[in-house]
C-alpha cells in the first residue's frame, strides 16, 4: 500500500501536529503508523528506556480515524512523515507513506495489548506542574557543557521518579507527565490512569501516554 487516506481534513492537521511535536523531542525520531480497517494508531517515542525490559521508556499514541480501510504496521521516520504531510491538502487528506523503513528501540518494547485496569485518575494540572518542575530541573543540572552521559542519567532519575498524588497509581512515573505535555496530551481536568504488567497508560481527551515502570 503506498498511502493512507485520513478521514478528513481536521484528521490530517491532527497528525501534522502530532508528528511537529514529536519532532520537536527528537528531530531524527521515528513513528511507527499501525492501520487496521478505519483505525490509525500513531506511536512516537518520547523518553528511551533502560535494561532488557526498557524500565523508563515512554511512549505517546495518537488514534485517528481513515477514510478508507488500511493494513499497515510500519516504522517510518518522523522528518519524511511531516514532509509529506506537508504537501497533503483538504482535496486529498492522503498520507503517503515513506519507503524507507527504520529501527527504534522503543517500538521493540512492546505494551500490552490487553489486561488493562483502570487504578486511578489524576488532575493534569499536577501534570504540567510535573512536567515543567522536570524540565526547568534537567535544565538546571545539565549546564552547558554537560556531557551526554551525565545529561541521560539526570533526565533518567528525573522522569522515573514517582508522582505524588491521591488518585491511586501509586508508583506512577514522572516521565508521563512529560509525555503528556509535550505531545500536547493535557486537554481537559482530569486523565485516567490504568495499568498491565509493569506498564501505566495515562489517558486525556488528547491522546494516550504509556510507560514501562
């Protein structure tokens, strides 16, 4: 199949953004596109993890509708994506997809598909007061100069410490508030967190963040 028919145009200005944001956290990051009938789920990766098991990784879903049914499951890189979004247009909301294929770490680590269980809620103002407390932090103890190992161990210990709040999810990492806020995932009061295996899954009215605990 060489492309993907969005619903509409409101569809693909959704995924443009999504794909600009991702962009913004890694230039030359990678989304993996999974189409099954009319469904198009849209992951990007947002924090590396660590280990065998990717303790720390974070990943964002986007879910859109297709005009048209599709089977595709392919990661493709986030720059070829936008370019084409780019040159998409209301008449024919196509994506086509690109024909180089890529390799990211965070699509091997894999959540479940089932087993999920609702554990709690949380207000997505602590969100973002999260995620900005975190970043002004990693920012301030990674001067310029920094080098690249010590800036990843900081963002590692900053992102996997634990939220402190009274919704339930005990145990839930910081780097979903991360995830969240600079996907653009915090729209409305309050996100819904449930958890499989060792995974959580935050979920707003923007979109899905999950994280390997």
């Amino acid at each position: 199949m060489s492309g993907l028919r969005l619903a509409d145009t409101d569809s693909l200005a959704d995924l443009a953004t999504y794909v600009s944001r991702a962009r913004a956290l890694d230039a030359d990051g990678a989304v993996r596109l999974q189409a099954a009938g009319t469904t198009l789920a849209a992951w990007v990766g947002v924090l590396r993890g660590r280990g065998l098991l990717g303790q720390g990784t974070v990943v964002g879903l986007r879910v859109l509708r297709l005009g048209e049914p599709a089977e595709v499951d392919t990661v493709v890189p986030l720059a070829a994506v936008g370019d084409r979004l780019a040159r998409a247009t209301a008449d024919q909301p196509v994506l086509d997809l690109p024909p180089m294929t890529v390799r990211a770490a965070w699509a091997a680590v894999t959540p479940p598909r089932s087993g999920w269980q609702q554990v709690g809620e949380i207000a997505l103002d602590q969100l973002r007061s999260v995620a900005t407390e975190g970043v002004s932090e990693v920012a301030q103890g990674a001067p310029e100069g920094s080098g690249a190992a010590a800036v990843e161990d900081l963002r590692h210990r900053v992102w996997t410490r634990p939220i402190a709040h009274d919704g339930g999810a005990d145990g839930l990492p910081s780097g979903v508030a991360f995830g969240a806020y600079a996907l653009g995932f915090l729209r409305g009061d309050v996100g819904q967190v449930h958890s499989a295996a060792r995974w959580f899954r935050l979920t707003t009215p923007g979109g899905h963040v999950l994280v390997r605990a």
